[in-house]
C-alpha cells in the first residue's frame, strides 16, 4: 500500500498505525510518534481489532491481547 493508492483514508490510516506500532518499542511511544493519545490509539486498534503488536488479532479477545484477564461470566440463577 502507497500514499496515492486508490484506498479509503481509514485503510491508509490504519496502515500507517500498524506500521508505526510495529517499529516503536510501546503503545506509549507509537501514540506519542502518531501524535495522538494513547486512549485514542486504543480505541481504534480496539475497533479494528488489532494486537498490542499491530497484527490482526484474528478471532482473539482483546482483553487477553491487552494481558487482562477475560470478566467471569454472569451466572445463571436457578430455575424452578
């Protein structure tokens, strides 16, 4: 993919998130390089599901990517 590519601004953009991620040590210092805050930068790799790496996640939750542990499930009051 190539600034000029016939492509959308949010492919392009999301390219250039994952590249910059890929070449920064942390989140912390890819949020600072593409000038944005490090939630921002959360929320898009959140809604285009992609690894504290850059890579597509792929059918993996987000929460075990990010280290958290996954919430318990509501339990299922009994029937009668």
């Amino acid at each position: 993919m190539n600034v000029g590519d016939l492509i959308s601004l949010e492919e392009l953009e999301r390219e250039h998130i994952r590249q910059v991620i890929a070449k920064t040590k942390n989140l912390g210092e890819a949020s600072r390089v593409l000038g944005i805050d490090a939630a921002t930068l959360y929320r898009k790799r959140k809604r285009w599901r992609m690894a504290k790496d850059g890579r597509d996640m792929d059918g993996q939750d987000m929460a075990a990517s990010e280290g958290e542990a996954e919430p318990e499930p509501e339990p299922v009051p009994p029937t009668m």
